[in-house]
C-alpha cells in the first residue's frame, strides 16, 4: 500500500520554494492542481482518472518543495473506504477463485517474487545501494508494507521509499494508459449521481465494521491489514448479505483523491537528492519488472482465457490499493486481480525478511 506521513529517518529540511507557504495555502494549491489535472483525464474517460489527477498534482507540488503530508488518519480512512469499496465489487470469494486456479496463481506470483528479488540482487551488486536496501526497495508487495518492514530490518529507509513509491506511479499510470487505450474507459457517473442518497444504517454500519477491523489489523501486526482485514470481513458479510454494503459517490471520489496525495507528496526533493545515484537502476529494473509481468500477463491470457487488463493487472507489480482502484475503475474481473495481488503481499510478507538476508549476503 501507499505510505502516510513522513519518511521513517527523513530529517526535516529547510523549507524552500512552496515549503516557505503556509500549510493551508499549500494544500490550496495542490486542490487547485487536482482540478486542473483531474478534469482532462475524467473527460477523457480515463480509468481512475480521480486517483492520477490528484497523484500529479502532489508530484508537481512535493518537486515545488511542498512540505504539507496527508496524516496517518487520513490514510487510514482511505484504506478502510477502498477496502469496503472493492468488497462490494467481489464477484466471487477469494478461496474459490485460489482453489480453482492455484497452480496458475503460485506460478504468477513466485514469479514476480523471483525476478523482482533478482532485480535487486543486480542493483546491490552495482555497489550503488546497500544490499538489504536495494532489495526492499525492489520487493513486489504493498509499498507502506515494505517500506515499514525494511525499515525494521535495517534498511535505508528514505531509498526504499524512492523506489518503491517510484514503481507505484509508474505501475499506475501505465495501467491507466493501457486500460484507457485498450477500451477500457473509465465508468461514467452522472452529476447528479454524487449525491445521491444511500441508506445511512447499512453505510454506518459498514463504516463502523471496516474502522474496528482496520484497527485490529494494524494492532495484530498484519500486512497491510488497514486494507486486508475489512476487505476480507466486509466481503463475507455482504456475500452473506449480512450487510449490503453501499457508499456513495463523494465518499469514494475523496478517497481516491486522498490516496493520490498520499503518493504524489511522497516525492519531496530530499528524497530525489538522496536517491538520484539510483535513479537509472531504478528505472530500469522498474521497466525490466513491468515488461516481465506483460509476459506473464500473456501465459494467463492464454492459459485462462481471461480478458488483457485483467492479466495485466493481476500481475502488476504496484500497490495494492492503486491497482485496486483501477480495477474498479475499469469493469475488470476485479476478483482475480485481487486473489493475485493479495497472494503475493501475503508470500512477500512471510518470506520477505528471509530472502532479503539470504540476498544481501550473497551480494
């Protein structure tokens, strides 16, 4: 996932450029820029064009010196709208669709394991980046998942965060320009549908329920359990029809908004300065990931007949909730996107501190 807030170890500079602002007049700003930049794409019909606005905008401020981050609280209710969102999208259960294609997904995911993994075996053995460090900063998993874990286990927190927060935005801007070009427009609402009436019990209900299990997946130290957790309760009680869960319009507009800001701001300048000897490996072991899952993407086209975006955003190499939106965006089998990255953020996860050691060593 995305991260909040500051950088674990990042000091704070001397605010320069837009950092010399006051907070209020910087978000102003930055609201201003996601007009000016979301309206074009959503004209256009592009997938998630509410999440990509507001995204590029956050750059353009956080490259201006911007110094204004989203607050964790912020992130969390994001987490938990997105993940009762895609909950509501779930054809069928996660269970059913591992069980039944499980060979396929294992090959998928330990795949993109592997040559991510590999990606930054290559970069460490450059002698650019510290071996745990280029590692972390290349795991295929949920961002703020990685960047929480590396920097536990000892990496350079501020570089994991370059390269990880890198590949998002290119995972996801690709994604939108493939869904978009490949016909897949983005859904339509009508202006009158934004504040359309939902039933206030079943949404309060539900908002409740996604709060409480977010926090108890952060409080039982899950990966990414702000998300994982309410997706996974949500989608049973609404498969069960326990309760339907409905959100409105302006409630998922703001989250994905808010959750554009949260990657956009993430690239300040002291980050760029600290990471800029990585920037090329970076790249291109960014574009060698991506290419890579286009291939595997291709097997499951062709294995499982599935229609292109859903392969490719199955094996996607970005983050979690990104995906997620654009997936929703984009009337794609969202199940099986999901199964697949959330396989891959659970493997990662277990397996993640083992092999960044066994790597690093051998770097």
């Amino acid at each position: 996932m995305t991260r909040a807030s500051r950088t674990p170890n990042e000091t704070a500079p001397t605010p320069g450029g837009l950092g010399k602002w006051p907070a209020v007049a910087q978000w102003c700003l930055v609201g201003g820029l996601s007009l000016v930049t979301t309206v074009p794409l959503e004209i256009a019909g592009f997938p998630a064009a509410l999440l990509m606005g507001p995204m590029l905008a956050g750059i353009f401020a956080a490259l201006g010196g911007s110094t204004i981050r989203l607050p964790r609280i912020f992130f969390f209710a994001v987490q938990v709208v997105l993940a009762l969102m895609i909950a509501t999208m779930v054809s069928e259960d996660f269970v059913g669709t591992f069980t039944k294609n499980w060979p396929v997904v294992l090959l998928v995911v330990l795949s993109v394991i592997a040559v991510s993994t590999l990606s930054g075996w290559l970069i460490a053995r450059t002698g650019i980046l510290p071996g745990t460090t280029a590692i972390w900063g290349s795991s295929a998993g949920a961002a703020s998942t990685m960047l929480m874990m590396a920097e536990a286990y000892g990496a350079d927190a501020r570089l994991v965060a370059f390269m990880q927060y890198l590949r998002v935005v290119f995972v996801a801007s690709l994604a939108t320009l493939v869904a978009h070009f490949g016909g897949h427009d983005g859904v339509t609402v009508p202006p009158h549908a934004w504040f359309e009436p939902v039933p206030m019990l079943p949404l309060a209900a539900m908002l409740a329920i996604g709060i409480l299990a977010g926090l108890a997946g952060q409080k039982l130290r899950i990966p990414a359990g702000a998300f994982l957790v309410p997706f996974a309760l949500a989608s049973m009680l609404n498969a069960s029809g326990t309760v339907t869960v409905a959100l409105p319009q302006w409630l998922l507009a703001a989250a994905f908004t808010l959750l554009g800001w949260n990657i956009g701001l993430g690239f300040t300048r002291t980050i760029l300065l600290h990471a800029r000897r990585a920037l090329l490996p970076t790249v291109a072991s960014i574009v060698a990931l991506i290419g890579f899952s286009g291939l595997l993407a291709g097997l499951l086209i062709l294995l499982l007949e599935i229609d292109p975006l859903t392969a490719y955003l199955a094996t996607s190499p970005g983050g979690l909730d990104s995906i997620a939106v654009i997936a929703a965006s984009a009337k794609v089998d969202v199940a099986f996107v999901m199964t697949l990255q959330t396989a891959r953020l659970i493997l990662v996860s277990l397996i993640g501190p083992w092999l960044a050691r066994f790597m690093a060593d051998r770097a």
